[in-house]
C-alpha cells in the first residue's frame, strides 16, 4: 500500500503566466487614429532618448512610456528598431490631437 505520491505539489507549476505582462510594469495595446501601439511604461530610462512628441531628452533615470507600432509585426528584431520613447505626458497629449 503506497499511496503516498498521489498528492505532490507541483511547485510554483500551477499559475502558468497569469498576466506575467500586466503584472511586470504595465503593457497595454492602445488604439490610436495612426494605428495599434503596443505601449510599455518604463519605470526608468536606461540612457538618454529623443521624444518625438516635443523633441527633448529623455533622460537616464526618467520614467518614460515605449511604444511600438503594432504594424511592425514582422519579427523581434524589426519590432525593437522601431520602438520609439516617449514622455508619458507627450504620449497621451498625441492620442488627443489629430
Ligand atoms: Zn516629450
């Protein structure tokens, strides 16, 4: 009679990826009147960027948004180059013009 193995835990096994994305620091898809962005929020720049909502700096240590057109879909490597860094302020304010 050895029944004991019935009941093991699967270790850290039963919550495969539930929301793992959402719960990292924020990724959603935004609808905008230029197409679908997949916009991540950075808690941190890691160096400096260009904004292209008003063309200042984004600098190291500056919580910032990265969006990546959805378009762009043809693989890893063309969706890093076209990622584009944003200000938080400078994204939303671009949703709102036309
Ligand atoms: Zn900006």
């Amino acid at each position: 009679m050895a029944r004991r193995r019935s009941r093991k835990r699967p270790y850290g096994q039963e919550h495969p990826e539930l929301d793992i994305e959402r719960a990292r620091g924020g990724r959603y898809v935004e609808e905008g009147h230029d197409g679908t962005w997949t916009v991540q929020r950075v808690r941190s720049a890691q160096k400096s960027y260009t904004c292209p909502g008003c063309h200042q700096v984004i600098g190291p240590g500056t919580a910032h948004v990265v969006a990546i057109a959805q378009d762009t879909f043809f693989g890893a490597q063309a969706e890093i180059e076209d990622r584009r860094h944003w200000h938080s302020a400078c994204w939303s304010a671009r949703g709102r013009r036309r």
